[in-house]
C-alpha cells in the first residue's frame, strides 16, 4: 500500500469519514484477519475478532496519532488485543465444563448459611449504580474488563476500580 494511500485513510479517519471504513477493509483486513487467526486459532472467533478491532478503530479514530506509531502498528495492537480479549471470552464461556461426577464441594447444610447473603444479586443491586453495572457486566454477562470497557464506553481503570471498590462493598454484607 502506498504511502498516499495511508495519509488518505488517516485524513477520512479524523474527519469521521466512513470511506476510511471501506479503505481499511480493503488494505488491512486480510493481515489483521491473519494477526487474529494466529492468536485465536478459530476463525469464527477470528472472524468476530475483526469485526470488533474495525468497531474500535472506528470508535477511537480519533485517538489516532501519527507521530506514536504508524496506522498499521495501531491497527495491529487493536487487533491483537482484540483476539486476546475474544478469546479469553470464549475460552470463559465454552470451555469450563462441570464436572458433576467428580465434584469436590461439600455438602454442607443450609444453616450453616448466613439466608441473608445469599442472594448475591440482591446485594449488588443495592449498591450505588456504578458500581453495580460493571460487576453485572463481569459478573452475570461474562465480559472481561477490557469488554467490559469498550461495552461500557469507560476507560479500563475505571472498570478496575469500580469493580474493587464494589468487592469491597459486598464485602461488607458477607463478613458475618
């Protein structure tokens, strides 16, 4: 590609114009669907992963800046971080199997459970708003932080944080 070619998509990319869209398609998506595909080694989950790094460029082409790297290194760090992410979510989601034959929980009973804290939903919709979105996201929906982040549209620390500090308000309800 060349070098023309780059300014013009990164000029679209300021502008917000969707032809960069088509343009980057065109001339990167072959080398990030293989940067991906490495990474994930499933090309369903590579082909979402794709789909999600041309999202997150199109959402932070703004973020873009020239003289820290160049379009392609930018768009390969996305990529790549995509994969990862995707992966791990998927890696969460399918592969954890019950093993209910071999389970190795006790069963113990019922009134050595604390009733009130049982219902762990209940105790998180009973804090302050914030906090209760990102722990539903972690939590109940399966997200990763970084998911969670761009889902959320909050920078990744603030998921951190708020997902401490929450832990820390369930905390309170489960130290009987």
């Amino acid at each position: 590609m060349s070098l023309n070619t780059e300014q013009r998509i990164i000029q679209l990319l300021q502008r917000e114009d969707k032809y960069a869209l088509n343009l980057l398609y065109e001339n990167y998506s072959a080398s990030l669907y293989g940067v991906i595909l490495k990474v994930t080694q499933n090309e369903e989950v590579a082909e979402d992963a794709l789909q999600e790094t041309f999202i997150k460029v199109w959402k932070n082409a703004k973020k873009y800046d020239a003289t820290k790297a160049k379009l392609f290194t930018w768009l390969y760090r996305i990529a790549r971080n995509t994969a990862i992410d995707k992966l791990r979510s998927f890696n969460n989601r399918f592969h954890k199997e019950v093993q209910i034959d071999k389970s190795n929980v006790y069963i113990l009973p019922s009134i050595n459970f604390n009733q009130e804290v049982m219902d762990i939903k209940e105790h998180v919709g009973r804090l302050e708003e914030k906090y209760q979105i990102v722990l539903n996201a972690l939590f109940f929906q399966g997200m990763t932080q970084q998911e969670a982040s761009d889902e959320l549209e909050i920078p990744l620390g603030t998921v951190k944080s708020r997902l401490k500090i929450g832990l820390r308000e369930l905390k309170k309800v489960y130290d009987v």
